[in-house]
C-alpha cells in the first residue's frame, strides 16, 4: 500500500530532523491517511485511503449506513 491519498494524491515529503546541537538528519513526513468508505456518484461503495484535510473538506462522500433488522 502506498502512502498516497486517493483524492488529492498527496505523497509523503522529505525534510530534516534538527537537534537541539543543530545536526540534521533525513526524516519523512506522512500524510495523515484514515482508511474510510465512500460512495461514488453512482451508487457503487470502496474503501479508500485518504487524508484527513480531504475528509474535512467533504470530498469524501460517506455512505448511508445501513438499517439494523
């Protein structure tokens, strides 16, 4: 599984982890991805692997859960 999310296609980044002396070393900075169902406009529901800025904004469309019997 990449670390991409499926709306905006947001990747993770690469920077520097500063001590407190000021050595720099190579770290990695992921999205925030949260594994949510969607419904598409036709009806059709998938899991997908989004972030949370996408789940906030209200791309993501949830489904209607489902009466319990």
């Amino acid at each position: 599984m990449s670390r991409e999310c499926a709306m905006c296609g947001k990747r993770p980044q690469v920077g520097n982890s500063v001590s407190h002396s000021n050595i720099k070393n190579k770290r990695r900075f992921n999205p925030n991805l949260q594994n949510v169902r969607h419904q598409h406009p036709n009806g059709q529901v998938v899991t997908l692997s989004v972030c949370t800025r996408c789940l906030r904004s209200g791309s993501v469309v949830k489904p209607v859960a489902r009466k319990a019997n």
